[in-house]
C-alpha cells in the first residue's frame, strides 16, 4: 500500500525535528557545556593572596598587576608594583616584585627602597576582583590595578575595565565583546560601597560624640569658673 505524499512529507518533518532533538540532547550529555551567565561569571572573581602595600617615604602608588597567576591556585604568579614621584613622567621610578606564595619583597628595580612585604587580603581591605572567565568562557590571565581602575585580561585577548570605587564596568576603555558587564565580585560581601558608607556612618558617629563631649567640659568649665 502506497502512503499518501503529505503523510510521507510529516513523517519525514516529525523524524527530523527528533533527530534535531536527540542532538540537542546529546551535545548537552556529551559535556559541551551551555556558555556561562553573566550572573554566574560575576559570582567568581580572582582574589590573590596579597596586595601593594603603602608607597614608601616620599612616592606615591602608581599601579600594579599580577603575572602567571593561576584561578585554581593563589599561590602561583607574581605581583609587581610600581611606586614613583608625583606629578612627574613617568611616574614611577621603582618597581617592587613580589611572589604570591609569600609576602616578601623579591626584587627591587629602580630608585628608592621597596616595602619588605606586601599587604595581605585583610589588610587591603575590601576589592572588586576580576571574573575568573570572561562570557567567551575564557579563562583570566592578568590582572591590573591603579587607584582608579581595575583590568582584567582573558587568554581570548579580551580585556575589561572596572571603575575600583564603584565596580562599574567601563565599556568606552574595554573590548567590544566578551566582558562581564555587571558589577564584578569583590572580596567582602557582594559590593564594597555599603562597607565603606557603613565605615563613614561610624566615623561621624564618633565624631559627633567627641563634639558633644567637648562642649559638656566647655559647660562644666564655664560653671566651676
């Protein structure tokens, strides 16, 4: 018996769109991963284990960046910071290397005397940190940092600029496509604005009870003389 054309022609549309499916299907199985979320990406951000300290004597902090770092362990890579005069360029005219397995200075090039140790993740304080992949699923290769912005460089050629004080991202400095475009991580809670507001609550508070406490004594001196 001979089937009519238009059931020929759905029984070949029906089994293609299962094929199509159990393709899907299989690729999902088959571990090629969906491409990472935005939201996931900006969850996982690369926190070394130390930072610049303090600009010895005279100079200032002019930037810094990791080299050889590794997401998976914070001891492998390198931190190199630059320190120099300011309002003189090129800024820096010293350069203090660091390994990220310890605190100790390593080398020192330049004009001036290095810290002896850099300033571990507590005592830096609170830090947008890089994502760890860009939305390529790239993984991250450098890290760099001034008291301004943050950068951060993917294996894919992408780099991203962050604004350190609010963790916006800076798309006119940036690649067109495959950064992260979200607030990135940081390394206390999920924003260090409310840390730093909470901080300045805190010191006016203090204040304001030093200036109460000062106009009590001016009263009590005004009364006893």
């Amino acid at each position: 018996m001979r089937l009519p054309f238009t059931r020929i022609a759905l029984l070949l549309a029906t089994a293609g769109a299962l094929t199509l499916r159990a393709s899907a299907l299989n690729a999902r199985r088959g571990g090629v991963p969906p491409p990472p979320t935005e939201s996931s990406l900006s969850t996982i951000g690369y926190n070394p284990n130390y930072y610049c300290a303090a600009a010895p004597g005279t100079k200032v902090f002019d930037g810094a960046y990791f080299s050889g770092i590794s997401t998976s362990n914070p001891n492998t890579g390198s931190l190199n910071c630059y320190y120099g005069k300011a309002n003189v360029a090129p800024t820096y005219d010293l350069l203090c290397q660091y390994a990220l397995s310890s605190p100790a200075l390593v080398n020192t090039t330049g004009t001036g005397t290095c810290p002896a140790d850099a300033m571990t993740q507590a005592a830096a304080g609170c830090k947008y940190l890089c994502p760890e992949a860009n939305k390529a699923a790239s993984g991250l290769t450098q890290v760099s940092y001034s008291s301004t912005q943050l950068k951060c460089t993917y294996a894919s050629g992408t780099f991203c600029y962050y604004d350190q004080s609010t963790g916006a991202f800076q798309a006119s400095s940036s690649s067109l496509t495959g950064c992260v475009t979200t607030t990135p991580p940081a390394s206390s809670g999920s924003a260090c604005n409310p840390l730093r507001r909470r901080y300045k609550k805190e010191d006016n508070f203090t204040a304001m009870l030093a200036k109460k406490r000062r106009a009590a004594e001016a009263a009590k001196a005004r009364a006893t003389g």
